[in-house]
C-alpha cells in the first residue's frame, strides 16, 4: 500500500470520526460502526458500516449514512464514494436514497411524512444537557448557576459542551451561562437550577447505558473483541 493511499485512508477515516450517532453523540469510529474502510489506487473509497442490530430503528440508520457520505464526500483527492450500510433491513431503501442524494421522505417514498431535522436536533439538545452535567461533575463543589462557560475549567468535556451548543446556535461565549434551556437558549433560573441538573444527569447517564448496550449488542453479533470495535 502506497504512502498516497495510506494518507488518503487516513483522511477518510478521520472524516468518518466527525460523524456520531445521533443518540448516542458518540464517534462511529469509537462505537465500531465502521465496518471498513479503503482506499485504492485509484484513489476510490470503499467504505461499510454496521449497527448492532438488524432492526435499529431506520430514521437513525439514514442520518449516519447519510452524514457519514457528507463527511467523505469533503475528504479531497478521492475519485469515488461506495458507502453502504450492511446487515441491516432497510439496508438497500437507505443506500440508495443516500447514493442519489434524496431525503428520507423520498428514499421512504410512502412511509416516511417528515424529514430528519427536528429528530436531529432533539437529539444535540439531549446531548447539551449531557455535556452539561458530565462539566458539572468537574466543578468540585462549585455551585454552577452563578458560571459562566469561562469560569469552567477547560477541558475535553467542555470543549464538547460548546460545540454541541454552536451546533444548535445557543449561547457559547466565555461570558455565556452554564445552565440554559437547550430548547430556547434562556439562563436557567437559580429555582429551577436542582431540576435542570436533575434532567441532565438522567440524560447522561441514559446515553452513556445506552451506549454500554451498543457495543455490547455490536460484539455480541460480530464476534468482537473491545479491541477490534474502532479499527475499521
């Protein structure tokens, strides 16, 4: 394999780690959705993916498809793209919608009403308040209605935080709140502060047992060490 091809299989595999699934916001290279992924001589990517399930739901299979081609379809110098997700239901509905460029409505033609925006930003909200209570676990007693993201300790998780905020175009400035409403961007109110962080914590923690499910679900079906998950 030439030095060419093993930095362009880099490139893509490093496009395809900036796509997550949607409800677990989680890298499909870190879950081992990512069955493989090549490149050729000719410069053409060869990419598969898997879930942990046969039947996982469709709407979820369709956006990391989808975003997974958006992803590689940036990386520059490839020739081709064949990205299809295997082993799944909806497997031949979803590659094909996602090859030709249609929606969900259009690939679901007669079954689906809505595409996915609303799903996926439910779903970045649900990863804000995550991301929220994983910073407040770092603040050693602090109380965190009266900070703002500045006064948080920097590191990956809030890092995170912020992106994830961008994301949904809320508030993410050093002079920002901690504590808002990921739906509407308001400071949350020092009374409904104990609520709000009750909510968030539940959040995390259901994500991070649901997370727990997948890989397991996923190396159970595969035959998987935890090693091989994330090597493509």
């Amino acid at each position: 394999m030439t030095t060419l091809v093993l930095g362009a299989r880099a490139a893509v595999w490093a496009a395809l780690g900036t796509v997550r699934d949607p409800e677990l916001d989680e890298p499909l290279t870190d879950l081992g959705f990512v069955a493989r992924c090549e490149v050729d001589d000719e410069g053409r990517a060869v990419i598969r993916l898997r879930l942990p399930t046969y039947f996982c739901a469709p709407n979820f299979a369709f956006l990391m498809v989808a975003d997974a081609y958006d992803a590689v379809a940036g990386v520059p110098g490839l020739t081709g793209l064949d990205i299809r997700l295997d082993d799944h239901f909806a497997a031949d509905v979803i590659n094909r919608g996602v090859a030709a460029r249609q929606g969900f409505v259009a690939s679901f033609e007669g079954e689906a009403v809505d595409e996915l925006d609303t799903l996926r930003y439910d779903f970045v909200r649900k990863a804000v308040l995550a991301g929220t209570d994983r910073v407040c676990r770092t603040l050693s007693g602090r109380d965190p209605t009266a900070l703002t993201l500045g006064e948080v300790p920097p590191g990956p998780d809030l890092d995170r935080l912020r992106a994830r905020r961008r994301e949904l175009g809320l508030p993410a400035a050093d002079d920002d709140p901690l504590l808002l409403d990921p739906a509407t961007g308001a400071a949350i109110a020092p009374a409904d502060a104990k609520r709000h962080l009750a909510i968030a914590r539940l959040t995390r923690t259901s994500m991070e047992a649901n997370s727990g499910v997948c890989r397991g679900m996923l190396r159970a079906r595969y035959s998987l060490t935890s090693e091989e998950e994330g090597t493509g």
